[in-house]
C-alpha cells in the first residue's frame, strides 16, 4: 500500500498577491483623483482600497507557510503563529463544515479529547483564540476552508477522507 503523503492547508499565496496589488494600483489612482478636488466618495473609497493592500501585505508576509499539517503521527496546527502538535490518539472527533454561502469560508473542525491540556500549554493569545473557536464554533481548533486557503493535493471535498486515511494509519502505529 502507497505511504499516504502528508496533508497540507495554507493560504492561496498568489490569489492574495494578485488582491493586494489590485487593490494597491487602485487605491493609488483614487488618492491622485482624491488630491486633484476629488469627492469625500473617492476619499474613503482610496482609504478602504488601502487597508485592503496593507491586509493582504500583511498576510501574505505573515502566513507564509501552512496553517495545518496533518500525517500519520497527528496534526500540528498554527494557532495565532504558534504550533501545536496534536497525536491522533488526542483528537475526538474532526468536521469539515462547508461553505453555507459563497462569501463564507467554511472549516475544519478538530475537537479534542481533553482541551485542558491543548490550552494550558499554549500563550495567552493563542488560549483566547481556542476559546472563541469554541464558543463559536464547538471545537477547540478551527481552521479556514475558503477563497484564501488550499489543501495540498486535493480539495476541500476530498478533505474527510484523506483525514480519515492518516488517523487510521495513526492509530496503526500507536
């Protein structure tokens, strides 16, 4: 039997880069028209476009890398630019909650069988993080499906499987 690669999740780099530029030509023209006895509209519209450029700067030099690996040993996740690594025996259940609409992001969810542990360990930031994952969503840990993110060598439909293939090899070697 083929050894199953490990699974990835991370942002859609060049989808991102292609916003923020956009974005930032854009924004350009509107602060020239904005200085050259534009209307309050092309102000904020400039200022919006903006911040739009600087987020997707943002992202793009901060969420190099991927947000979730997941291989027969476990899943390490980034949770507020901190990894954790969970062994599959420590995860209960996991979800994959599609889209509801096409301008919500939808998730995978990973609960655990004792979170107390999971966030003891983790910095406060990242604990507060965890917490509103799971106010919000019932889970300890939850990671974006969307426009922005990607699965490596798949997509989101084939996510559970693939998922359900390296935690029973997981549960093989514990």
């Amino acid at each position: 039997m083929p050894e199953e690669k490990a699974l990835e999740i991370g942002y859609n780099t060049r989808l991102i880069v292609a916003l923020g530029a956009s974005a930032a030509l854009v924004a350009i023209l509107l602060w020239v028209r904005a200085f050259s006895a534009g209307s309050v509209l092309d102000w904020v519209f400039a200022l919006v476009l903006t911040v739009v450029a600087v987020a997707a700067g943002l992202l793009v030099t901060g969420g190099r890398g991927p947000l979730l690996v997941a291989d027969h040993r476990g899943v390490r996740v980034k949770i507020a630019g901190e990894w954790c690594g969970l062994p599959w025996v420590s995860i209960s259940d996991y979800q994959v909650e599609g889209r509801r609409f096409p301008w919500a992001d939808g998730h995978l969810l990973l609960s655990l069988h004792h979170s107390s542990h999971l966030v003891e360990s983790l910095p406060e930031r990242s604990r507060r993080l965890v917490s509103s994952s799971q106010r919000r969503r019932h889970a300890e840990v939850s990671v974006p499906l969307g426009a922005i993110t990607g699965v490596s060598r798949g997509d989101e439909r084939q996510l559970a499987g693939r998922l359900s293939v390296l935690a029973a090899k997981g549960g093989e070697g514990a």
